[in-house]
C-alpha cells in the first residue's frame, strides 16, 4: 500500500436495454420503451449519488438470415431525446448519449449536445462512438460508407471540430471530412464542452480517448486486465499535454448480490442461464459459425461443421475475433467440462463481474480502483428497471462509510462530480 489518500469512486447507470445480459423473462421486467422506466432508472441512480446516467445505442435492430434478432423486436428511443425530458425530472444526475460520429455531422450534434447542456443546467455527456459496417450505413445513405479504417480520422475531426462550435465563435475548418464555416446558434453551454466518452477499444480508439476524451467506457472488468487497460491509457496521455486524473476509466460491469456468498453465487448462476435462454444461445453460435442454425439443437453438442469465415448471416454485430480459433477453443472446453450447446455459451461469455454480499462487493470495487484497474464503473444492472434498487439500497451505503463515495454531490454539474475544470476557448 502506498500512503496516497484514498480515491474517490465514479459511478454511472447504464440503462439494461437491448442487449444480451437483460433479462427479460423475470416478472419485474418492464418496459424499455416508456418513460417511466427511465426515469425509474434515473431517479434510482441519483438517490444513489450517481455521477451519470448513460444510454447505449444501436442504430439498426440485429438480424440472423434477414429475421431480426429475437431479442431486439422492441427497440429502443432516440437517446438525445431520453434525457431531454429525464433532465425535467432530475437535479444532479450527468446525462451520457451514446451517438454516432460516422452517421452524424459536428454542427447538428454538437447544437444537440449543447442544448441538453443547457436545459440540465450542466450535465450532458456524449459517448463517441465510430461503428463504421455498411449494414447501418444503409439507413443514412444510399451506397457508400466510411471505410473503417478512417472511423478514428473521422470522429478526431468531428469532435475537435463540434469542442470549436461549443466554444462559441465563428467556425472556418477545411479537413480531409468535413467542409464547414459557421458559428452555433446558441451560447457557450454550461460546462464549456459537455463531457466526452469514448468507447473503443483497437490501438486507434485508445489514442483517440487519449487525445480528447473525459472518460473511457472500457470492457477490461477483471483486476489484471482493467490495471493493464488502465497503466496504458494513462501512459498516452503526457503526449497530449494532460494529467492522468484527466482521463477517467470506467469499466462496464455486472454484479449480483446476496445475503451471503453462497446465495450470491446460486443468484448468479441463474440469472446466467436465464440472460442465454436457448435462443440466445443459438445466437451467440451464429454470430461465431455464420451459418443458419435455426434447426440446431442448444441442448445438444457444439455444431460439427466449422464456421464459414466471411458470413453475412448475422447483421449489425461486430464478429468476436477469428471465427476458427473460436470454435476450436470451444469445442476444446465443452469436451473437457461435457457441456452443451447452450451451456457452453453460458461458460464462455462471462459470468457477473461482482458477486457476492454487499458488504464482500463493495471491498472488491473499492479494491479494483484503489489498486489502479478502474476509476469507477459503469454499472450494468440485468434488469430494467428496477436492476440498480439493491444495489443503491444495500451497496453505496458501504461505499461511503468506507469514506471512497460521495454522500453529498458538491457540485451541479457533471464536471464538478468528476473534478473536471471548464475547458478555457481555444
Ligand atoms: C464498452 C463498450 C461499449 C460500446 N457501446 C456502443 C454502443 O452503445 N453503440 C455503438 O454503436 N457502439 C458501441 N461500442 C463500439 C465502439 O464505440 C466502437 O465503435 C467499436 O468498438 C469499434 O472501435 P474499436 O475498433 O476502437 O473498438 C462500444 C464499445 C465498447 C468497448
């Protein structure tokens, strides 16, 4: 242990919409669609002293063989348009978009952002995103699309470009995307720039959120990873000019709490079987094999046939490394555990982040950013919308006795939750 004071947690909600991991079959489940469930969420995670709240997005529903993904059907609401009206509802929360720096332009966001600045008083975030694949693109123009090697080129330039509008003065910028001159119809926004996050995770995403970014929302939720992830990014930074407590990283994760260990672990166990029921599973071998696998059986052994490597049976997900090496590894543990189909899935696609009682979960959180693997979380509840209720009830009360969560916000804006200053104009 060094003798440094303690560090202070970030913590945000990350709203359990479409995705894999919500669970939709427990009788708590409600909708995803109408307001009342955000602002459940919402109004939880500031009773908690959340520092955001935070929407993913996805642009085009999933589809296997041209049928749209299963767990899709619902969809979800424009972001943007969300926290507008959770921003009438709420007094302290940050409010974090997740939005498209391929499929948008740096004046129109930029005009949106600063107007949810303005309207929360100080508490918008926008999550940068550069997903760049064709088959989203159809939805914004009728043939081509970035090449994904330029997303990173692209998104650097838009938000250098959207940080100029913020500032308020007149905009003249030539670049090898974008062409524009003008100046924002509105006044400066409250936190100067509202609050960026960045989500990639290549070489190129890294530097980006390196150059420009507040906050990383990372995927390395395990000790040794998110200290490796986090000793890395901070490393990038000197290069730009900035400190390491400029950049904060936040790994999305999961957690299951119980009365005692052991009923965590039980909890877990059966939250994991009910997020991959036997269509997910069927899904979850797609996505890997390529091939249509309707007929499959998720009780039975792995597919025998090996995945074809350049399928478009699945739409609208990236693909999770090399097919082959995949199925190999996979066939190698379901052998050696005797699992099926469906179980296998459940094994290999991770099991919660944190389990255990709340007084054993706050140890481990408190544990991974003392230890320098995280500088907080993006907390990913598996039920909408009542998932983060036990956690605000039972967790951030050990939180703050062990004096590393606010019990007061200080500030009003979200750069004061995060001890970031007002950026000065360029
Ligand atoms: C934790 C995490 C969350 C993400 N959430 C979204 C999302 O909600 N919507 C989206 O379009 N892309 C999302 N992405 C995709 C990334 O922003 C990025 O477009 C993609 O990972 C490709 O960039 P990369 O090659 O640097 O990883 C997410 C990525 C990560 C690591």
């Amino acid at each position: 242990m060094t003798d440094r004071p303690l560090k202070q947690i970030h913590l945000a909600a990350h709203f359990p919409g479409v995705n894999n991991t919500t669970v939709w079959t427990d009788p708590a489940s409600r909708s995803q669609i109408e307001f009342s469930s955000f602002r459940h969420l919402a109004e939880t995670a500031e009773r908690g002293r959340f520092d955001f709240f935070f929407l993913a997005e996805g642009l085009r529903l999933r589809e296997v063989n041209g049928l749209i993904h299963d767990l899709d059907v619902v969809g979800r609401p424009e972001s943007i348009t969300v926290l507008g009206a959770l921003a009438a509802v709420t007094t302290h929360l940050g409010l974090a978009a997740t939005v498209n720096a391929t499929f948008n332009e740096p004046y129109e966001l930029a005009r949106r952002f600063a107007s949810l600045d303005h309207l929360s008083g100080g508490r918008a975030a926008w999550n940068v995103v550069t997903s760049s694949d064709a088959f989203t693109g159809e939805n914004f123009r009728r043939g081509g699309f970035l090449d994904r090697a330029d997303r990173y080129t692209r998104a650097a330039e838009f938000v250098q470009l959207a940080r100029e509008f913020w500032d308020g003065g007149q905009v003249r910028h030539s670049g090898p995307q974008f062409d524009v001159e003008g100046r924002l119809s509105l006044p400066r926004p409250p936190q100067g720039h509202p609050v960026v996050i960045q989500a990639g995770d290549s070489d190129e995403g890294r530097e980006f959120a390196a150059a420009t970014a507040d906050i990383i929302f990372s995927r390395h939720s395990t000790l040794t990873a998110g200290q490796a992830f986090h000793a890395d990014v901070k490393r990038r930074l000197a290069a730009y000019g900035r400190k390491p407590d400029e950049l904060k990283i936040m790994p999305g994760v999961t957690y299951v709490l119980g009365d005692t260990d052991e009923e965590a672990t039980e909890r877990a166990a059966e939250i994991r079987r009910a997020q991959v029921g036997p269509q997910t599973a069927i899904a979850y071998l797609e996505q890997v094999w390529g091939i249509d696998l309707s007929d499959h059986d998720p009780d039975g052994p792995l597919p025998t046939a090996d995945p074809v490597v350049d399928s478009t049976v699945v739409q609208g997900r990236t693909r999770i490394g090399d097919p082959l090496e995949i199925a190999a590894r996979w066939r190698a543990v379901a052998a050696e555990k005797r699992l099926s189909s469906r179980e296998l899935v459940i094994e290999v696609t991770g099991r919660q982040s944190f389990i255990g009682t709340p007084a054993a979960v706050a140890e481990q959180l408190d544990a991974y950013v003392q230890n320098d693997a995280a500088d907080g979380f993006i907390l990913v509840p598996h039920l909408t919308p009542g998932g983060l209720d036990d956690f605000v009830d039972q967790v951030v009360p050990l939180l703050q006795e062990r004096g590393v969560f606010r019990t007061e916000y200080a500030g009003t804006t979200l750069r004061d939750h995060l001890g970031l200053p007002v950026p000065g104009r360029r």
